[in-house]
C-alpha cells in the first residue's frame, strides 16, 4: 500500500494534512466490498456527529457516494489524479 498527503494529489482538498491510500496491491471483490462498507459505517458516524455532510469513496473500480446528491459536486476522478 501507498500513501500520500491529500494536497500532494489534489491542492483544493479539505483534508490537506491528511495521509490517504493512492495505491494497493490485488484485492478480491470481497475485500473491496468489505472496506468500502466499513468506510460507509465510518462515515455515518462522522455523518451523524455533524462532522461531515458527504463521503466520496473509491477502491479499485468500485465507488460509494452518499448522499448521492453530492455527486453533482465531486470533479471526475479521471481529472483529479491526471498525471
């Protein structure tokens, strides 16, 4: 696994300090489902504590957005790691 400081990858991002996960190594769909569910429970809690409005999770080629009107907000992944 890789990991980098968010404003390394996308200078306008809301958690510039923060460590996140640019690359993991083979993951079975299980898995993939796995963490993306356990990073929605997570982010109920932060949700619900008033800490966040909205989550945008991506893992290999599977994403969660909730609530799904923040969609219509978040840039194309394609053009925030264009290299």
């Amino acid at each position: 696994m890789t990991r980098a400081l968010a404003k390394k990858l996308y200078p306008a991002t809301d958690i510039p300090d923060l460590l996140v996960t640019t690359r993991v190594g083979h993951l079975e769909r299980s898995e993939i489902e796995m963490a993306l569910d356990h990073g929605m429970r997570k982010a109920k809690i932060f949700e619900d504590n008033g800490l966040i409005i909205g989550v945008f999770l991506a893992v290999k080629d599977q994403i969660r957005i909730s609530p799904e009107s923040i969609a219509q907000f978040i840039e194309p992944v394609s053009n925030i790691f264009a290299v």
